[in-house]
C-alpha cells in the first residue's frame, strides 16, 4: 500500500512541527556543557525511561529483529526477556545508581570519560572515543536503512530522498539542542511508539481470528519452512530451533546473548543513567522503562512471526517469500498489507519515532565520542574551551559516514549488523565497566589490557572463525585462503561467547600482578557509594 492522503501529509506535518518545537525548546535550556552532554543532570523519571527505551528500541528491533522472527519464528521472544531482565532491570537498579554516583563524583559527561577518569587514563578514554566513533556508524546505518525502507514502501518515496530526510531532520535537533532535545523528542517518540504497537498487536490478532486461532495458525504451516532453513535446524515460527544446530547458535549466542548482554555496555545507554537527578528516578523509570520494552520487543517479535499465518493464509505463501528473500521487509510488507489505511499513517510515525529517536541518540554518542573524548580530551590533553563546538563538528562528521554506510549495507542486514555492534561493545567495555563499578581492585593496566583483548578478539573472531562476517569480509580467505581458521560448532558461535568471558579473565589477572590504584583517587571515585 501506498499512501498519498491528505491526512498522511496533515499528520507528518504535525508530527514534525512538535519535534522541532521540542528540538527548540532542548536549545533555549541547554546553557552549559552539562546541559549539552548530560541534559544537566536533572530530567524527569518518565523521560529518562522513554528515552532509555526509545534509543534501546529501533527500527533494528521493530523492522530488522521483527523480520529475523518471520524467518526464525518466536524463539527470538528470549531476547525480549533478556531485554527487560538485563536491559531494564539489572541496568537500572544494579549499573544504574553506581554509574549516576560515580559520574557526578569524577564529573565525566560521558561513558568513555567516565571509564577513563576511574582509571585515570587518558588512553581509556581516547581509546573508546575512536571505538565508538568507527564502529556506531554502522549501527546507526542500518537504524536508518530501517526508517527509510518503511517510507519507501509507504509513501513510495525513493530510498535515497528518505534517507535523506531522516538524516537532515534529526541532525537538526541534535547538533542544535544537545542532549535535552534528544530525550524531550524521545519521550515524545516512545509514547507515539507505545500507542501504535498496541494497535498493531491487536490489529493482527483480529485479522487471523484471535489469539489461540493466530498461533496454532502458525504452528500448523511449519511444513513450509523453506528446505534450506530445516537443514539449519528450524523446527516451525512456533518452536525452537534443534538443539546445538547453527540456527539455534544463531538464534542463541548472535541474537538473543549478543544483543541481550550487549545492552549493559551501550554508551548511548549508559549515559542516561548520567542525566537521572537521584536514585528514587532510577527505580521510577524501572516502572515505564519495563513495560515499554516488554510492548516493543514481545509485539515486534510475535507479530514478525505471525505474518507467515497471514501471508499463507492471503497469498498461499510464507513471509520471506513475500519479501522477496528480504528479512528487512517482513514486517513493512505486512503493515502494508493487513493493516487499514488509517492505521498504517499511525505506524510509519511509529516507526519513524523509533528511527529517529535512536538515531538522535547515536549521533549525539558519536559526536561526544569523537569531538569531546577523542579529540578535546585525548588529543588536545583538554586544552580547548570549544568543547560544544568541537562536538558538534564531531555529530557532523559521523552522520555522513553512516549515511554513506546507509547506501551501501546489503539487504537483511539490520539484525546482524545491531548483534555485531552490540556484542562488540560488550567484549571491549563490559568487564572494564563492571570493574570500574563493583570492583576497586582492578587497575588501569587490568582495565586497558581487558578493553584491548576483547576489541581486537572479537574482530579477530568475526573475521576468521564467525562463518557469516568472515566469508562476507574475505580477509581470511585472502591470508589463508579458506573462509574460516576453525570448522564446525566453533564457525556459528557468535564473538560475545568468546571474546567477553576472554576479557574479563585478563582485566582480572592483569589486575592482580599490577599495583592497585592509589586510595584517595579510590575514594572520589566511590564518595557515596555502598
């Protein structure tokens, strides 16, 4: 279906008047560096917890992860756990106070800058700055591919012109109003996505003839799993994959480990926990922030699987077939096709609050990263005053090398791409961030040796051992001339299950043969701290 209503560009028009008025109003409040980095330290509960939610969920989740469960089926509903018990839960109330604590106490206005004040190391920070700065890009390029794939197949834009728009609209607010603009159009943005993710779970549900009759729908046509899919071990949309068969790693270590731990160390992420004023808002924004991700993720998840009930049931046909083999148009091509017109306006919103209330937030990461921790601080030594110019600069930057990453990423790569960034940063950043929170014996020398093993182990292993990058990237084919170093298990094990346990063993032995950091910096750095 392609709109072209009155009450599309009525609504789109509305839509985005209220984004720039709240990009304007982010400007007129952002005074200092505080405000620009950290929101000043002050934003309400429900904010901070839409906000959190609405840059956790993209359109990677509701397009890009949406699409892996039409293919792989409800299996991927562990990750919706995953997200709300680690995600939400552990982040808030266990990483979240201590993070809040020891930010304001060393005064770091980032997630690098506060790994490298705990450590005293302007090499943790640089470091860190430049990792997020080359490698978010690619994050944020499939967040955009998902936007704009939707408003290609709805408004039969070109994907060109909407990428385009997307890119143009946020980087407005963000390079203008900082870090209080992007949470004030979050906020906005995850309740646009709360409403119209309710819908959609209804609307399907009503257009397969309810819920027992939706999902044994499903679990009666898993003799069409495409041949290709049962060698790797799928079992049916309602069942999970066989036990140990490269699906079920897939499924298993890539998708729901890799993006479920990964979480924890998303500096997009983390830094939220910076802006809250107390613990009392933490604990609050538990309250919206669990639910929301449980609306997102589960209705995402379950609907992806179930459009292969309506699409056989329509068209005689499965999901991937319908998108062409594409797993990024599962669920564009079903919102087109199931859903009334009315309701297909409300979701492009949906989906383009959930676009760019992520990308907001990654440019902003990459653009601190970049102007703020890499250049002002590590390389500079601090010896600029332009911190706010020099990061804007920065968000300028990075947004075009995402878009050209945009142009150039091939299809269904959204979920891959998002598992690789996030279990990227959970080899490099998690041990030193635990380390950093909970355990002051950890040294600077632990800290950088773990943050340098897992960077470059993971990378290792994605492009030598994981089968999928590493055929696709065709380093080891080119050194070594085979896809792959190892066979078997070890090809379809994703890089968090062995570059993450791998850092965390060296971060603590490296930490017990060098000397602890001296006690007073110890004690700013846990002032108020149980």
């Amino acid at each position: 279906m392609v709109l072209n209503t009155p009450l599309l560009g009525i609504t789109v028009l509305i839509y985005l008047m209220t984004i720039f008025y709240l990009g304007w109003l982010g400007y007129k409040k952002t005074k200092a560096i505080d405000d620009y980095m950290v929101a000043g330290r002050n934003i309400h509960p429900y904010i901070l917890a839409l906000s959190y939610g609405a840059t956790f969920i993209s359109t990677s989740a509701i397009i890009g992860f949406g699409g892996a469960a039409g293919a792989l089926g409800m299996g991927l509903l562990w990750l919706a756990l995953m997200n709300i018990v680690v995600g939400i839960f552990i982040a808030f109330v266990i990483f979240g106070s201590r993070t809040r604590k020891m930010g304001k106490n060393l005064d770091a206005v980032t997630f690098p800058e506060l790994l490298g004040r705990r450590f005293d190391s302007r090499f943790i920070q640089g470091f860190s700055g430049i990792l997020i700065g080359i490698f978010m890009p690619l994050y944020t390029g499939i967040v955009l591919i998902g936007g704009a794939r939707f408003v290609e197949t709805t408004l039969g834009v070109d994907y060109n012109v909407a990428l385009m728009m997307l890119t143009i609209i946020v980087a407005a607010y963000v390079i203008t109003g900082g870090l209080i603009a992007v949470m004030y159009t979050d906020a906005l943005q995850g309740t646009l996505m709360l409403v119209g993710m309710s819908f959609l779970l209804i609307f399907t549900y009503i257009k397969l003839g309810g819920i027992v009759e939706a999902h044994h729908a499903l679990t009666e046509i898993s003799y069409l799993v495409p041949e290709s899919l049962a060698k790797g071990g799928h079992m049916g949309w309602t069942a999970m994959p066989a036990f140990g068969s490269p699906i079920w790693w897939n499924l298993i270590s890539t998708l729901v480990l890799g993006v479920g731990i990964g979480v924890l160390a998303q500096p997009q992420l983390v830094v939220r926990f910076m802006t809250a004023k107390d613990d009392r808002a933490l604990n609050r924004a538990v309250f919206v922030g669990g639910p929301f991700i449980l609306l997102m993720t589960g209705v995402a998840f379950t609907v992806g699987a179930l459009s292969n009930a309506y699409f056989f049931k329509e068209k005689g046909m499965i999901s991937l077939a319908v998108a062409g083999g594409n797993t990024d148009l599962i669920i564009p091509e079903f919102i087109n096709s199931a859903m009334p017109e009315m309701f297909v306006v409300l979701f492009m919103l949906v989906l383009l609050a959930a676009a760019m209330s992520t990308l907001s937030s990654q440019y902003h990461t990459m653009g601190t990263a970049i102007g703020h921790d890499f250049y002002r601080q590590y390389l500079k030594k601090g010896n600029i005053s332009h911190t706010v110019d020099i990061t804007k600069i920065g968000i300028a930057l990075t947004i075009l090398v995402s878009v050209v990453l945009a142009y150039i990423l091939p299809i269904s790569i959204i979920a891959p791409a998002t598992a690789i960034f996030f279990g990227l940063c959970a080899a490099a950043f998690l041990p030193m961030y635990i380390g950093a929170l909970f355990w002051k014996r950890m040294t600077k020398e632990g800290a950088i040796a773990s943050m340098l093993v897992g960077t470059f182990s993971s990378l290792f292993w994605l492009a030598f051992v994981h089968a999928k990058e590493a055929a696709s990237l065709g380093i080891s084919q080119a050194i070594f001339g085979k896809d792959t170093l190892l066979t078997g298990t070890w090809t379809v094990i994703d890089p968090i299950m062995v570059a993450t346990p791998v850092a965390i063993i060296t971060g603590i032995a490296v930490s017990l043969f060098t000397r602890p950091m001296g006690r007073e910096h110890l004690e700013k750095c846990f002032k108020n701290m149980k």
